[in-house]
C-alpha cells in the first residue's frame, strides 16, 4: 500500500475542504494545515477562537512539544499557557493513555493554576530547575512515546465530528 502524501494546504481550502481529504493526505499533515487556519484566524480576525478551536490549537501544540523535546519543553515553552486546559482537552479526544500519562507529570511539578498566571508561572520555572523532577519527567517522556495512542487520528476524529463549531473562511 502507497504510503499517504503530506498536505499543504496552498489552494487556502477551508476547514471543511480539507476534512474531505482525509483518504489521501497524512492525518498530521492535515491537523497541521486546520491548526495553520486557526492560527491565522487568531491573528488576523476580529473574532475569537472557541473553545473547540482553543482545544485543536492546545492538542497540536502539546503533541509537538512532548515530540521535540518532552515535557520538560512543554513545560517551558509557550505551549505552557495551555497547561489549564491539557487535561480537559486531551480527555475530550478520548487520548485517556496520554491524558494518564500527562496527570503524573502535572502531579510530579505539584503546581496548582490558581488564576494568577505570572505566580503559576513562576513557580513552575522553579519547579522545572530541580534535578529531581527533571529526571522524573523524563522518565514519563518514554511511557508517552510507548503508549501506542494515536493523538493524530483522535484529533482529527474530534474536528470531523464537530465540524460545525469550527470557523470557516
């Protein structure tokens, strides 16, 4: 069997369109192309993104990072200003292995949001400067790339599932 092709979405189809494509593209290379749209629809629009959209955008920032560099880069990256919502979302998309998996790291940093992000932040910087926790996070980087869970396809699921509450150029 032929392997799929990457999708670059250069025609501008909109969310819909390339939910469409589903048969003939990479399933990452289309959850990259709906992420690029909302992104675009955060930058340039009047209107706010939803919270659906908030979850894809969450979702492909999360996965990158966790990929690149762990959850250690999670952590301190910019994709942190997701952590809030993390668990939510990941549970939304039925991803339960990864959503387990990303609890015991929230658990070993022992951080609560507690509505103050400058003070959550902080304290996870400090937090991310032990050893000790650094290790234990990295630990947990291999059990999530062992969980044979499929982030892709379950977000894509959930977009085409609902399809309606998206934005569309």
């Amino acid at each position: 069997m032929k392997e799929k092709e990457w999708f670059e979405n250069k025609d501008n189809l909109t969310i819909k369109e390339i939910i469409e494509l589903e048969s003939k593209y990479r399933t990452d290379s289309l959850n990259v192309a709906i992420e690029n749209i909302l992104i675009k629809k955060d930058e340039d629009s009047n209107s706010e993104i939803n919270e659906y959209e908030l979850l894809v955008l969450a979702i492909q920032s999360f996965e990158r990072e966790i990929n690149n560099g762990g959850f250690v880069q999670f952590f301190s990256n910019e994709s942190r200003m997701f952590i809030p919502f993390i668990l939510k979302f990941l549970n939304k998309i039925n991803a339960n292995k990864t959503e387990k998996i990303t609890l015991k790291a929230m658990e070993i940093l022992n951080i609560q949001f507690e509505g103050n992000p400058d003070e959550f932040f902080d304290k996870l910087g400090n937090a991310l400067e032990d050893e000790n926790i650094e290790e234990e996070l990295n630990s947990l980087d291999e059990l999530y790339y062992k969980k044979n869970e499929s982030i892709e396809t379950l977000l894509f699921s959930y977009v085409k599932k609902h399809i309606n509450e998206f934005f569309s150029f």
